[in-house]
C-alpha cells in the first residue's frame, strides 16, 4: 500500500517524470550526472543524488517507489548498472519503456500480450532494459509509452520555427499520450501497487500528418500542402518511425486503476497545451 509519506526516486528525472514529481505528495529525489543538472533539480524542490554516488542511491531507495526513466544506450541500461543492486530494497520498482517494443503492426491492435518484434536498434535496446530488470526483480512494474508531447514540446514549436511538415504515409497511424495523462497514470498505478506490464497512451490513434494540421488551424495559420513519405528528406531515426504502424490499447491500465485520460485524442491535449501557452 502507498503511503502519503513514501519517498518518490526518480533515476533521470526528464520530462515525464519531473511532471510525476509535481503530483506526489512525500519526498521526491532525482539523480544528476552534472552540477547543471543538479541545480535544476534542486529548484523543483527536489532532493537530488548524483549517479556516481552509490551509497547515496542505496540509502534514498530504500523503501521508496523507484521509477527509471533514462533511455538504454549501446551498452545497456544506465539505471540498471547504477541502481540494479539494491532494486530488492525498493517499496516498488516501475520501468519505462516505448511502445515501439512491438515493431510494425501493420495498423493492428498492440496488446500487453502482444509479443514484442522490436524493428530498430533502440527499441531492441528497450527490451533488453526490460528483460534485465525483470532479471533483477520479477514484480518490477513495465510501463510502454507511445509518443510523447506536451507543454514545451508539441507541435506548435515546429510551426512556429517552420520545422513541422505534413508527411503523406497512407494508412499511417501512431497513438501518442500527453504527458499530464502519463504522470496521472503512472500516479495511479504506483498507488495501486499493481504489477505487470501496461501500455500508457490516449484513446485515438491518429495519422501523423493530422497533429501540426491541426496545430497550424489552432494557431489560425493555412495548413500547408502535405509531402508524400517518398518525397520526404528523412533522416534515419524519421524514417525507422515511419516504418511502423499501429494503434495501441491502454484497456488493461483503465480496468486495473481506474484511469482515464484527460486528454483522450491529440485535439484535447493541444487545445489544453496552447491554453497553457497564453496563459
């Protein structure tokens, strides 16, 4: 059972995660790897411990709920390495990782079922972290998230610096997940100490080129003529994005905790992000 009082720690405290710290209600420490780092976590209020510092890591997981948010890299998972010695210490370990674990489902439904294709390098890396940490602790909580976006990084900063683009894949669909939705998510699985693996992301999976199309409406501006992908000077990790397709369910999160987006499609979430803008 959670506690008002349980300790929140954070390894790589970034976007989702800084949000989750803003809902919890006890003591909240996050890792740095450098005094910039530290300095801004500091001023979120946060408690902070560096990565190196492994007496540290022991003595503020101890009883705490643990989320690791820092991506794999080429040799593996940094939290892992860093924290994966004392996860049995930990109140409750929760991992996040993509939704792209799935690979190409051909526009198909994506399931905590499903078994895992991962088509690119950093997704295969993804299920690495997720094998190794469910080696170190078999109730160690998964969460797949899809794309993410949010106040400070949605659509409407690539309208505004002339970057976003209408690529033209049809039959192309993605589903996405605002981040406010993800912090209460993951809010409501940490208190409701279930276990498992669980995919976070809104109702409606949509093609890309309808999220700036309807940033650039929002923002009273003409959508501008779409590019077919063919046409598209991609780079390889866009083009590894567009290689798959499909639409993920959060069914199973909803029936275990009660959840419910806020922002059930992108049209919710960037009315809700540009609101915040002008305020």
């Amino acid at each position: 059972m959670t506690e008002a009082s349980d300790k929140l720690f954070l390894f790589g405290p970034g976007y989702v995660a800084k949000a989750l710290a803003g809902l919890w209600r006890g003591e909240v420490i996050g890792t740095y790897r450098s005094e910039e780092s530290r300095k801004r976590i500091e001023a979120l209020g946060l408690s902070a411990v560096s990565v190196e510092d492994f007496v540290g890591l022991k003595v503020f997981m101890e009883h705490a709920h643990v989320v690791i948010s820092a991506a794999p890299t080429d040799v593996g998972c940094p939290g892992l390495a860093a924290i994966g010695p004392y996860a049995m210490t930990a109140k409750s370990v929760t991992y996040l990782s993509t939704t792209g674990v799935y690979g190409d489902l051909g526009g198909g439904w994506a399931f905590e079922w499903t078994p895992v294709a991962p088509g690119s390098a950093r997704a295969k890396r993804r299920v690495a972290a997720e094998d190794g940490w469910l080696s170190v602790r078999s109730d160690v909580r998964i969460v797949r998230l899809p794309g993410i976006y949010g106040p400070g990084r949605s659509p409407f900063d690539r309208v505004r610096d002339g970057r976003a683009r209408q690529i033209i894949k049809p039959g192309q669909v993605f589903s996405r997940a605002h981040r406010d939705d993800i912090a209460r998510g993951l809010l409501a699985l940490i208190k409701s100490d279930t276990k498992g693996v669980f995919n976070l992301c809104d109702e409606e999976a949509a093609p890309p080129q309808d999220v700036p199309a309807y940033a650039y409406e929002l923002l009273g501006l003409d959508v501008p003529p779409g590019v077919p992908i063919e046409q598209a000077d991609l780079s390889d990790m866009a083009r590894s994005f567009y290689a798959e397709c499909k639409r993920v369910s959060n069914a199973k999160l909803k029936a275990a905790t009660g959840w419910r987006p806020v922002y059930p499609t992108y049209r919710e979430g960037l009315r809700a992000v540009l609101a915040a803008e002008q305020d």
